[in-house]
C-alpha cells in the first residue's frame, strides 16, 4: 500500500507541477500589455503575410500564443481584428511589390533563395486559378508569401485581390484566435477541479496542430496539379 501510496503522491505532484508550469506561462502572456499584446500580433501576421519575411516569422504561432492571454469579448475582438488587418496590410504590401518591383524581386539574390520553380509554382498557380489561387494559398506553406506578389505582376487588379484573400485572411484569423482563447479559458476552468488538466490542454493543442498539417496537406493534394503548367496567360480566369 506505502508503494502505491508513493505512486499516488508522485503522479499527483507531477498533475501539479505540469500545471503550475503551464498556468506560469499563461499568466507570463496575459502579463503583456493587452494593447502591446494586440500589436504585437498583428504585427507578426504582417511580417508572416509579406514577402520573403514571411518565410521565417512564426505569424501563426504568435497569434496563438496572443490568442490564450484574451480575457474577454472586447480583448477578442480587438486581436481578431488586428490580425485580420496585419494580414490584409502584409498582403497588399505583397501585391504593391510585385506590381512595382516584380520581376527584379524575382530575379534578385534574394529571390533566388526561394528558388526558381516555387516561382513558377505561384505564376502558374495564379495563372491557372486566379482568384481561386489567393484564396486557397493562404493556407498554403511558401506560396501564400508568393502569390501576392506574383498576382502583382500578373493583370489581376487589385480590388479583385482584395475580394479573394480578405475573406481568406478572416477566416484563418478566427480559426486561430478562436481556438487559442477557448482553449486556454477551458484550461483555466478545468485546472484547479482536473488534475490531468493540463494534459488535455497539450493535447488539444497538438490535434490543432496535426489538423492545420492536414488540411495544407490536403489543399496541396488537391491544387498541385495547377501548379506545373501555365494557363492562357489571364490570371483574372479560372482553368480546370
């Protein structure tokens, strides 16, 4: 009975230690600034929807982690409209580049790095599929960096833009913000009645994760095919 007793208490220990450190953490997050917070993620989504930066900013990760700090309505709204904004303002900036300075981008030290056939990838994506493919890319890794500027060289115009990736950028904002924030005020409920508590909330976590993986991947299976060849060189239409 001492050993089990012993297991007992050491497992108990551990739920306890497992939450304090994760509440630690939250409580470090919601400690910001709500106002500095705000800004800070839509600032991120900004970097992480533009072009080249938006290759090595963790713009989903910041606004999750903004997300599990929000406390009430207003707070809510507030950071979903901020990324929401972040990403239309990364976006535009994407097709203001691409229409100015496209080609020379493209073609730059700097654009090489991307390499030459995800380039092609998003010409002939935006080419094949037109609004279509600035919907879809934003939930697409690599080409939702490329495909503003690409549809900046290509004879889209911009109110067209626009109308495609705004209810993009909406719904992926809502989708992170939404689950980052009920996420973590379920955890805070669940933590001083549920001693594995903080187990379910890692959990939940890592399935959002594996389930954001699975529907990139999915998209992917479905568009690839569009990205290999041109269309007719009209990216205001839409190819089968």
């Amino acid at each position: 009975m001492d050993v089990f007793g012993a297991i007992a208490d050491f497992f108990a220990w551990l739920n306890a230690s497992f939450n304090g450190f994760l509440l630690g953490i939250l409580d470090m997050v919601r400690s910001v600034d709500p106002i500095a917070r705000t800004l800070l993620a839509g600032t991120g989504i900004f970097l992480e929807t533009s072009l080249l930066v938006g290759l090595v900013v963790p713009g989903d990760t910041i606004v999750l982690v903004a997300a599990t700090a929000v406390d009430n309505p207003a707070e809510y709204l507030g950071l979903l409209a901020a990324v929401i904004i972040g990403a239309l303002c990364g976006e535009s900036l994407g097709f203001v580049l691409g229409r100015w300075f496209g080609p020379k981008i493209r073609h730059s030290r700097l654009g090489s790095r991307i390499g030459e056939k995800n380039w092609q990838r998003a010409a002939n994506y935006v080419d094949r599929r037109g609004g279509i493919a600035v919907f879809v890319s934003r939930f697409l890794p690599v080409l939702h960096s490329l495909v503003p500027v690409t549809v900046g060289m290509s004879n889209m115009p911009y109110r067209r833009f626009i109308a495609w990736t705004a209810p993009a950028c909406a719904l992926w904002a809502t989708a992170y913000v939404t689950f980052g924030s009920v996420a973590a005020v379920s955890y805070r409920q669940l933590a001083s009645s549920l001693h594995f508590a903080g187990y379910i909330f890692v959990g939940a976590i890592v399935v959002f994760g594996v389930g954001v993986i699975v529907v990139k991947k999915l998209l992917e299976r479905s568009e690839a095919r569009h990205w290999d060849k041109p269309g007719d060189g009209d990216a205001t239409t839409t190819e089968d």
